[in-house]
C-alpha cells in the first residue's frame, strides 16, 4: 500500500504565492517521476509539472517562469513553488508518483487526495 499526503493548498491573492508538498509513504521500493496535475471545474485533468528521478524537469506552458518543481529522494517527496498566481491557477492540484513495490514490480501511477488552490482577490 502506497499512500501520497499532500499540503499546502489554500486561498492566495493574484500575485501571490502558495509552496505544495506531498510525500510518499508505505510499501514502495523505488520512484521513478514525480508531478503535480490540477483539474479545474468543468475541465479536464491536466499536468503542470513534472521532475524525474535524475532531476529534469517538464512544464505546462502556462505555468513556465512562474512555477518550480523539486523533490528530495530521501524523504520520498516533491514540491510545487507556485509564485505569480494567477486566478486561472485555481483548481484541485494532485500529486502523481510513479513508482514500484518491488524490483519485479513494473511502475504504477499512485495519486494524492488533492489540495484545493484557489487564486482570487
């Protein structure tokens, strides 16, 4: 069993910044990527960012030069620094890992619960 919490969410005004954190707990043996996605009501699941296990990472278009991902290995964990929101920036964000039980396991995607952003004056 695999589980992700995630914190950080809240209310932020346009402009401001909010720092999310999920970290991975329970039965895993070994991550792989970590990213954040966010679903926007009515829309669909999109991701935002996303970092690998040696470090690089990829962007939405929407969110480059105002969002930075990161992880530490050895806390089983990965950031989102949201700087320069945005009120488009609001939706439920949700912390992906893909990772393995065991080394005879292949990868599975595990998700968080999602922490709700909301960027409004």
């Amino acid at each position: 069993q695999v589980q992700l919490v995630e914190s950080g969410g809240g209310l932020a005004e346009p402009g401001g910044s909010l720092r999310l954190s999920c970290v991975a707990s329970g039965n895993i043996f070994r991550i792989n990527d970590m990213g954040w996605y966010r679903q926007a009501p009515g829309k669909q699941r999109e991701l935002v960012a996303a970092i690998t296990s040696g470090g690089s990472t990829n962007y939405a278009d929407s969110v480059k030069g105002r969002f930075t991902i990161s992880r530490d290995n050895a806390k089983n964990a990965v950031y989102l620094q949201m700087n320069s929101l945005k009120p488009e920036d609001t939706a439920v964000y949700y912390c992906n890992v893909v990772g393995r039980v065991d080394d005879t396991s292949p990868p599975d995607d595990y998700w968080g619960q999602g922490t709700q952003v909301t960027v409004s004056s």
